[in-house]
C-alpha cells in the first residue's frame, strides 16, 4: 500500500478504456504556487420572474413566439438552432482533403420549472422525477427519427449558458457524433472480448474500491473516473445494466 501511495504522488498516465487513450495525470503540479487570475464567485440574485427572461411564462422571444404559461416542465424547438430538419443536400467531393456530408436534425429546449430562481438540486423530488421522465419521453420520440439524441445543460456563464432559467438542451441529429461514436466503439471490443459490458464491470470494482465514490443509492452511482482529466469531472453510472434513457424502470426513474 505504501509503495502504492508513493507512486500515484508522481506523474504517471492512466488508460482511459472508453476512449482507447492514456491521460497524463501529474498529482505533484498541485504543490507550485499560484499567481494567476482567481475568478470571484458571482452572486445569483435571481428573481422568480423576470419579465425580460424569454423563458418566463408569457414573454415574448426574440423570435417572436411567446413563451405560454407552464406549471411543470416545458419543451419547445429552439427559435436559433444549430441544426435544421430541412436543408439542401451538399454535393459529393472528390477531395479527400476536402469532404463534406449531410447533416440534419433538430434542437430543442426544456425548462425544468417554471420559476427562475430555482434549478436541480434546489427542486422538490417529485419536480426532478417530472424532468428525467420528459427526457425519457423525448428521447424515445426523437429516438424514432434520428441516429443520436443528446441532452445537456450548460448551467452558470462560466459554462456558456446565456440564461439564468433552469434549463437544457436537446440536440438530435441524423449523424453519430465523434465522442460517443468512438465511446461505443470500445465497449463493443471489450464485450466481444470479455462478454460482459465494460461499465458493469467498471462500476462493480469501484464500488469494491471505494476511492472516488461521490453518492450513491439502491439504483445509482456517481463517481470520480479513474482517468478523469477535468478538476470536477463525474460520472453517473446504472447498478443494473441499461443502455438508455429509454430503458429505465420505475426504481431508476424514481431515484
């Protein structure tokens, strides 16, 4: 254990088995000084209802469409999306420095409550069951037209969100984004090699190690990846195995 200990205080690189990579990890750097900006934490004096946030109930976007009044969650098609359904067929190229393809798909945005000073952690249980079960609904709607439904909030300015409302994004698209094309990849070499998917067996060990375990409940763990390269990356990971949104029973669902 000692030598153990000794070891991961010095730079090493871990294998990152859903990306087939190694990440550098360099524990040491964490002791140099620091001289460069702190950033200050902004205070969130959110009011209930801005009547110039597009996202209140009954005001009017910059697109023109009112916004109606909700009392759950609310889903609309995105008044600036990144992708379309219906746009023109690029022509076929003959470079293969120079290739292009076609993209189609749709974007959308959900809030997950009608008030604007409250998000996720601050919602009643039943209020954050209300918005996992319209993902599950959009997902398995989406799901029927498009090759990959995506769904993600940007939350806070850091981050890039332009709206304070609590809310997320839905993006569907005819084509298999790089990052999960390339994460579905190695789970299907590592189940036809050891027959069983690679983040069952992933979650079991750390639970059995119990190092980077940030909560967890009957259905649920969120965790520290091993090969993590963000400061606070996460990850959320099923007890039993499912495959999507769509999968979850009513235990999974509920917690």
């Amino acid at each position: 254990t000692f030598v153990i200990i000794l070891f991961i205080e010095h730079q090493h690189v871990r294998f990152n088995p859903l990306k087939n990579e190694w990440v550098l990890v360099s524990p040491h750097r964490t002791l140099r000084p620091w001289s460069g900006q702190v950033e200050n934490v902004p205070g969130e004096n959110i009011p209930e209802f801005d009547p110039t946030n597009p996202l209140c109930q009954g005001v009017t976007r910059a697109s023109g469409r009112l916004t109606p009044n909700y009392s759950s969650t609310y889903v609309f098609t995105n008044d600036f999306p990144a992708l379309l359904e219906d746009v023109p067929k690029p022509p076929p190229s003959d470079d293969p420095l120079f290739q292009i393809a076609e993209a189609k798909g749709t974007c959308r945005v959900m809030c997950f409550h009608p008030k604007s000073n409250v998000y996720l952690p601050t919602m009643t249980h039943a209020e954050v069951e209300n918005v996992i079960r319209e993902w599950i609904n959009q997902t398995e709607e989406l799901g029927k037209k498009y090759t990959w439904v995506q769904i993600f909030e940007n939350r806070g300015a850091m981050m890039g969100c332009s709206n304070p409302h609590p809310h997320c994004q839905i993006w569907s698209s005819s084509f298999f984004p790089n990052e999960p094309k390339i994460k579905a990849e190695n789970q299907k070499v590592y189940f036809e090699k050891f027959g069983r998917p690679m983040l069952m067996d992933y979650v079991e060990k750390e639970l059995q190690r119990r190092e980077r375990i940030v909560y967890e409940n009957q259905e649920w763990v969120a965790l520290v990846p091993y090969w993590a390269i963000w400061p606070f990356e996460t990850m959320v990971l099923p007890k039993k195995h499912i495959l999507r949104f769509t999968d979850f029973d009513e235990n999974q669902t509920r917690y």
